[in-house]
C-alpha cells in the first residue's frame, strides 16, 4: 500500500532516504509514540498536513502586504494611510476582505460564463502553486524537486492564461485590451526572465531550488549576485523583468487605471476580484522570494556560520526587502507606454540576457572553482562597472532640464 | 455583386490591418478629466480617429443668463471652469466693467485696492489651477504621488481663498466693480497683514516645492519618453485651432495677455512669460506634450512673482468697490478676454440698456483647444490620447458651460 | 490697423457687400457684412499680409428679441501678428437662417459653428460636420432662440422641474 502511495503521489526524487524530511520527521519523532506508523504512506500525511499549514498561511501574507502597500503609499504621500480599523489601521484589509466577500458577485450576461468563473481560480492557483518549489528555510521547503527553478517558470507562465481568459470572458473592450497587454507583455518578459535565471543555473549546474541556495552558504561574496559581474547584470534583468510579470508600475500596462480603466478585472466584483488582488501580491512576493533565493542567498545569513539574515527570518526580511523595493518604484514611476516596454524587453534584456549568457560560460571556464580569485575579480568588475555607471548617469543627470529661459 | 465581393476579399487580404475596434473612453473613465466622451476607432493600441463628444456638462450657462441681471450671472461663471473660478469670475466682471466704461454718462472706476486683491488671488488661483494640472497630469501617465503632492499645495491655497472669501471652490469673490467684503478686512488692519504674511508664508514653502515636483516629475526619464515628441501642435494648428494660454506658449507662439494686451493694473508689474523652445539634447520639441506641460510649471513660478511683488508694495488704501447704483451698462456689445490659466477667457455680452443682458458668451479657451484632440489623437496610440487630454488641460464644466 | 481703416480696405476690396461701420453703440464697433459674402471677407482678412488674421476669438450667434426678425452671427478676429483685431456682424433673416462657413479659414470655427448651429439653428452652409454638439443628437428646438419653449418632456423625462 504505502508502496502505490508513494509511487503515484509522491515524486520519487524526493523520496530518497535521508534528504526527505517528511520522512525524517516521521522517523523521528512519531515512530517512538507510535511504532506501527507507516512510514511512507505516514510522510505522505504529514506532507499533506503541512501543505495544509501552507495554504492556508500563505494567503496572510497579501493580506499583510496589502495594508504594507497602503502604509508605504501613505509614507510617500505625506497621509497616514488606513488608520481606523483596528490599531494603526492594521485591520483594514480584513475588513476590506469582509467587505468583498459580501459584495454582489457580478457575472456579465454577455460574456463567456464558464471563462469567466475559472480565470480567478486559474490566475490564484497558479500564484500559490509557485510557493511549493520555495526554500523558505533549510527545513521548510514543501517539495524540493530537482527541477524546482524550472517548474515555477512553467506554473508561473499559466498565470497569463488566465489573464486572458478574464479579459476574454468579460465581454468587454477595455478588459480585452488589457488581456492582450497583458499577454504580449508577461510572454516578452519571460524571454529576459528565463535567460537570467539560466546565467545562476549555469554556475550552479542545478535546477533544484535548495542545491541554488546550498551554493551560496559561503556568506555575502558567495551570494550568487557577486559571484560574477554576469550574474549581477542578470540580477537586475530579474528584477525588472519579474516587475513587469506581476504588472506592476511602471509595467502596470495591463490594469493601467488611467488609460484602460482596470484591465482585465474590470468587469469582475467581490471575492472574485479580491482573489486578482490577493494573487498579485502573492505573486508580488513569490517573485521577490526567487530573486532572493537565486540571487541574494537564500535563507543563507550574510557571514558564513551565523544566522544573521539568515534562516527564515532572513529569508523573509530580503524578500520584503525587495517587495518594498517594487512599491517604491510603484509610487514613484510613471507609467510606460506599450512600444516603449516592448522595446525596453526586445532591445535591450534579451540582447543583455544573451550576453548574460555567453559571458558567464565564459566565465565559467576561466573560473572553474568558485574561490576567493574568482570572487575577488567578479567584486573588483562589479565596483568598477558600478562607478562607471554612476559617472554616466550623474552626467545625465546634469543635463535634466532647466527652466526655459524666456524670451522678454 | 460577384465582383464587388471579389475585390472586397482582395482588399481583405492585402490590408494590413486587423479589424477596427470601437472603444467608447467616457464619459465615465478615470482621465478624461470630467465627463468627456472620445469614441475611438482602435486598430490595436493605434487610434486611427478619436471623436470627441461633448456635452454631458451642459448647464445652459448662456441661457440662464439672458434671464439673471449682471450680478447673479457672477455665480454661474464660477461653475464653468471650476478649478480656477475666480479668473472667471473676473473674466465676466472686466467685459461688464468695460461696457461699464463705455457710457458716458457715468464716472465708473475699479478702485485701486480691489485691482490688487484682484491680481494677487487670480495669481494665486492660477497657482492653484496649474498645480491640479500638474497632479491629474502625474496620474494620467500613471504616477500617483505628485497628485498628492500637488494637492496637499493647494488645499493650502483653498484655505487662504476660504479666509477671503468663504468658499474653497465657487467663490464669487470679484464682483463687478470691485471684490466682494463678505469677510471684512480693513485697510491696514491686522486681519489684513496676518493675511498678506500668510500669502507670503506659502510663498516661501510653495516657491522651492515647484523645483522639487521638477526633479520628481519634470525630469523623469519615463515622463519625458511618453510626453516628448508626442501630439507635436505646430503654430499654425495651435492659431487656427484657437489654442491659447500655456497651449499656445507650448507651441512657440509668444504672447500672454497679461503683457501683450495688459488689462487691470498687470502693466505695473514685472514677469516673464514662458515660452517653449526645441531642447534636441532631452528631446523636447515645441508643440509637443512635454512643453505645454513645462509651460504650466513655468507660469507657476512667474505668479509667484507677481504675489511677491505685490507683497512688497503693499495693499493701497481706500474702498474694495465702486460706488455705484445698479449694474446697468448702456446699450451695445462687448467681447473681452482676460488670461484664464486654461488660455483666453473671452466674453461677448450684448446689452440692450436693461439689467439683464440679452446674450452673453463665454469663449471658453478649453473648448477650442479640445477641437484640437481629433487631429493631434490620429495614428497615436491609446496611452498618448491620455497624455494629450491631460496635457491641454481641460475641464469640462467649461467645454460644455 | 484699426477698425476704420479695415472697413476701408473691405469697402475698397468688397464695395457693397460691406454693408456699414456700426460705432453707435457702447463697446466694439463692427463691420456689417452681407450674409453671402462673409466667407470670402474674411477668406481676404485671413490671407491678406497686410491684415493676417490668423485667429478667430469668438464666433457667436445672437438674437436680439422675439419681434426681432433677424438672427446676428458675430466674428470676432484678431491677428496676432499685427495684434490688431477687428469684429465682423452679419444679420440673416429668421426664416432662413443659412451662412457660408468659415470653418475651412480657422479650424476652431468647426466647432463653434457646431455650437452656433446647435444652440440657435444657423445652418452653416460647407460645413463638413455639421452636428449638434453640445445637446443630444435628438433634441429638438433651438435653446438660445428668444422664441424657445422648452419641451415638456424628453424622452420620456420631465424637463421642467
């Protein structure tokens, strides 16, 4: 039994003695109360139990960064933000989420009802999904395929379906305008996306999520994001690129207000709409904790051996970081129109990626061994590469405008 | 029959376009600024016609005049362009006064203690007019901050109007003949120098703040890449369209009311008129987007001039009002203009000797820079008609009156 | 130039198509042209060098009263660049409220005559685009005739309230 059990639900992968920790945990600490505990078919059930943990933690998390976005806003704006529900206004999105709940759930007569019904529950799974292939720490980590990295570019690029299902469905110009925005958008940006997150599996040589973050155990140099000048470019390309994947501004072309009233989701009210919102900022964080998992370490601390940044706590302070990073940017930037992103994607990330690319095999063959040399030099590039950068942008900067002088 | 449908699927094959698409932006749509409907022929993102229609804030402003008498015209002039309403109130009261002039059985004149009030609130008002333009302007590019920013300033404005005259939005301050004493401050009272020191407070915070929203905004690489370049309005469209105010100063055209043809007492101060020039190095060309939108910052900084001045003389002595009678102006026609922040306010008023005046205009400058949109929108795309609504900066309670 | 003297320069180019020099009254003096001529005037102040009005101000309808058997459309002209500007009065009869459109010497006069035609009837003759602009397509009536009784009900709605 338990034997069928693990070969139809379990991946085999990760049920090698010893690197499972499901069956670690089963070993441990229920086989002593309970001897006659199946051990295979049990760590299915504890696996299930903390899958269970997870999805229902895991939604808190756009709930917390729902009413951060509002504060951070506020912050920006000289307001206060929400203040009135609950202290500090902390309660302010579960009221709003109550509020939802009990709105009327609108359905277009017109549109295509079954399209309609599913995007959400497409577009929120799928933005859950993704977190099962997260280290959150060295334990907490629901499945650690060895393809982790590769799995999450595929349920991530299903999200756009949805997208376009939604705006399909809603019988309505504005949301299909958004809809194909938003396809042409998320599907571009995957390319320079893909790319980057090739230059970190490149040096590591592994897909799997926890050997990325293994190699990076070293401290702050050994973070994938210093190990060479190649990696710090595809760090940014990430970034950017992964800014656009959860249409956020200045990509926020595919729900932007101003132009094309709400996008996809115009037509949708109620708990409908809050799963679009609550699966943006999960995405919002999913991202952000795959960059950190790819680039800054992981749950690995800054010093080799201490847990300063490290663990989860860390993990989850750099994620935020990053997280705060995207709203910063958010309420900061303007907007960009649709040549303009397609252009910055075509012209520029994927020609960088592809640099990105060959450069780092490159690098890869001088350095076969990560050491202090190879660190050293990768460091040294970054630094000069880095005031360079800052000379010619101050020269930019000098050039912004001036007011006009006037002609009297 | 057969034929025609051969040539129609011949023409369907060599197009190269896909099919047309009708989108309705308006009249509820977050930045058509009001209530204006663009019926837009898309193919794609690209706008092949955007057809405005207006209307939807059509309150037969001209038709209820031409049943009040002079003085109850003033509160209607308020809701036309409600966001800088105390230059058109004032729009209204100098074509009256100017009729008023005209007969000459009567000794009619604007005290000089009214003119200043005058000038520092419209300038004021135009701060505050060209700061919502600036913030709406943010938005429709999707930058959300400096519209709080924007206004957090002028709420500072609408308190000190409040403090003058009451009212935050429709004031019916300037009356004709002089302002209206609702809240009474003497000459040379304290009421009236802790006013002129509050001007002045605002002065001093609001002065550097305009160079901030410039680094914030203005600067802004994204910005100046959606702006530049976009929905070039050459001088001749820009004069036969009618555009004027920042609109036509955007376009190159140097001329402002206030120095060209100076009405009230504007001749005595010192400003300079902002006027847009081709900047190859940041890419802006006149005409374009980007300089009527730099236009409006620039004028902020000459009315902020033109309040210090003031300031620095002081308020003159003497009455807030004519002393007259009834507003009864003598029989004949007037068309006046005055610098709204929008453009030139004209209003033609056709008076037959009675109270009431038998047609009154109002030369709206937004309506005529809004017949631009169809023309400048073609071939665009839908985010550029957003940057051209925002920046010819209309309002609608004007457009339709 | 002023007024007087482009009444001359019209008197001289026009004869008697230019019908007077109104200075009577308060306010702006006008130039009283014949209905039918009024494009080509102001086709000749528009291209003229010496004259350049190159921008339309205003351009309204007027009606002076119920017994009054003539509609005035006013064009207000300034050139900016001789900053001169001059107002130019045509009258037509009530019953036949026809005028040849400008609107292809100054673009603004498009809409303005849409405006001038919407709000009094004025049919512009040339006109491309000849719409109701500010009122719906399906009003009927024109609102600034002094002769207007406003409906009872619109579509279904009461007007009066």
């Amino acid at each position: 039994m338990s034997e069928i059990l693990s070969e139809s639900f379990l991946p085999k992968i990760n049920l090698q003695e010893g690197t499972n920790w499901a069956i670690d945990f089963v070993k441990k600490t229920i086989l002593p109360i309970f001897p006659d505990f199946p051990v295979q078919s049990g760590s299915v059930l504890v696996m299930l139990a903390c899958a269970g943990i997870f999805v229902a933690v895991v939604p808190l998390l756009p709930l917390v960064l729902v009413l951060a976005e509002r504060k951070v806003a506020a912050r920006f704006q000289n307001r206060t933000g929400p203040m009135r529900v609950g202290p500090w206004g902390t309660l302010q999105t579960l009221a709003d989420g109550i509020k939802l709940i009990f709105k009327e759930d609108y359905i277009p007569p017109q549109g295509d009802k079954l399209l309609f019904l599913l995007a959400p529950y497409v577009i929120f799974a799928c933005s859950f999904a993704v977190f099962a292939a997260i280290p959150f720490s060295q334990k907490i980590i629901v499945s650690d395929f060895n393809i982790g990295i590769f799995y999450i570019m595929a349920i991530s690029s299903v999200i756009v379906m949805g997208v376009i299902m939604a705006g399909w469905s809603s019988n309505s110009k504005w949301s299909l305008l958004g809809s194909l925005r938003s396809a042409a958008q998320i599907v571009s940006y995957e390319i320079p996306l893909g790319l980057s997150i090739l230059t970190v599996v490149m040096l590591v040589q592994s897909l799997s999520m926890s050997e990325i973050v293994g190699s990076q155990d070293g401290g702050i140099f050994t973070w994938l994001i210093f190990r060479s000048p190649f990696t710090f470019i595809a760090f940014f390309i990430f970034f950017i690129s992964s800014i656009a994947e959860v249409n956020r501004t200045p990509f926020d072309l595919p729900e932007a207000e101003s132009e094309i009233v709400a996008g996809f989701h115009t037509e949708y009210s109620g708990m409908r709409f809050a799963l679009f919102f609550i699966a943006e900022y999960a995405n919002m964080f999913a991202v952000s904790a795959i960059g950190v998992t790819l680039f800054l370490g992981g749950y690995e601390g800054i010093l080799p051996g201490y847990d300063f940044l490290g663990g989860l706590p860390g993990f989850v302070i750099k994620s935020l970081g990053l997280v705060f990073v995207m709203m910063w940017l958010r309420w900061t930037l303007p907007r960009l129109r649709v040549d303009q992103l397609m252009n910055l994607c075509w012209k520029y990330f994927i020609p960088i990626s592809f640099f990105n690319i060959l450069g780092t095999g490159v690098w890869g063959l001088i350095f076969r061994n990560d050491d202090v040399w190879s660190i050293g030099i990768s460091c040294a590039i970054i630094y000069v590469g880095l005031i360079g950068a800052y000379t010619v942008a101050g020269r930019n900067l000098a050039r912004k405008p001036e007011p006009q002088p006037s002609s009297v | 029959m057969e034929s025609t449908q051969q040539t129609e699927s011949k023409i369907i094959e060599l197009k190269p376009f896909t099919d047309e698409m009708i989108v309705n932006m308006g009249p509820q749509h977050p930045s058509t600024h009001g209530v204006l409907r663009l019926e837009l022929r898309l193919d794609g993102e690209v706008v092949r016609e955007a057809i405005p229609h207006i209307g939807y804030l059509h309150r037969c402003f001209e038709k209820h005049s031409e049943n009040l008498s002079y003085p109850q015209i003033i509160p209607f002039t308020d809701r036309m362009d409600y966001v800088a309403a105390m230059n058109q109130n004032w729009g209204f009261c100098l074509a009256v006064e100017k009729l008023l002039e005209a007969d000459e059985k009567k000794d009619f004149e604007v005290p000089e203690r009214a003119e200043y009030l005058r000038i520092l609130i419209c300038e004021l008002n135009r701060i505050a007019s060209h700061l919502l333009s600036f913030g709406t302007y943010g938005m429709d590019i999707g930058a959300f901050t400096p519209f709080l920013y924007a206004f957090r300033d002028r709420e500072r404005l609408l308190l000190l109007f409040e403090k003058i005259c009451g009212a935050r939005l429709t004031y019916n301050y300037i009356r004709i003949g002089g302002v209206s004493e609702i809240i009474p401050m003497e000459p040379g009272s304290v009421d009236e120098q802790n006013y002129l020191d509050e001007v002045k407070e605002f002065l001093d915070y609001f002065e550097p703040k305009i160079d901030e929203y410039n680094d914030l905004l203005t600067a802004n690489s994204i910005f100046s890449e959606r702006t530049m370049g976009v929905a070039v309005m050459s001088e001749e469209m820009a004069i036969s369209y009618g555009a004027t105010g920042p609109n036509l100063r955007g376009s190159g055209v140097d001329w402002d009311l206030r120095r060209d043809e100076p009405y009230s007492i504007y001749d005595r101060f010192d400003f300079d008129v902002p006027v847009a020039k081709n900047i190859p190095e940041l890419g802006a060309v006149v005409g374009d987007c980007w300089s009527r939108y730099k236009i409006r910052m620039d004028e902020m900084k000459e009315s902020v001039k033109i309040v210090r001045q003031i300031l620095a003389e002081g308020l003159p002595d003497g009455p807030v009002m004519a002393e007259m009678k009834a507003v009864r102006p003598p029989k004949g026609e007037i068309y006046f203009r005055s610098e709204a922040p929008r453009g030139e306010l004209g209003f033609y008023i056709v008076s037959d000797g009675t109270p009431k005046p038998v047609r009154v205009k109002g030369r709206s400058p937004c309506f005529s820079a809004l017949s631009a949109l169809q023309e400048l929108s073609r071939g665009l795309m839908v985010a550029d008609i957003i940057a051209i609504i925002g920046s010819i900066d209309i309002v609608m309670g004007e457009v339709d009156r | 130039m002023n007024p007087e003297e482009i009444y001359k320069t019209l008197i001289d180019r026009f004869g008697n198509t230019v019908l007077g020099f109104d200075t009577e009254l308060a306010g702006d003096p006008n130039i009283q042209i014949a209905p039918a001529a009024i494009a080509n005037v102001c086709q000749y102040l528009a291209e003229t060098d010496s004259l350049a009005f190159n921008s339309l101000m205003c351009l309204s309808g007027v009606d002076m009263g119920t017994k009054d058997e003539e509609f005035s459309v006013v064009y207000h002209l300034h050139s900016l660049r001789h900053r001169h500007s001059v107002v130019l009065k045509t009258t037509i009869p009530k019953t036949d409220a026809h005028l040849p459109t400008v609107s292809h010497i100054w673009k603004t006069a498009d809409w303005h005559e849409r405006e001038t035609y919407d709000l009094y009837g004025i049919f512009f003759e040339g006109h491309t685009d000849l719409r109701r602009i500010l009122l719906p397509d399906d009003w009927e009536g024109y609102p600034l005739r002094k002769d207007y009784m406003e409906p009872d009900f619109y579509r279904g709605m009461r007007v009066p309230y």
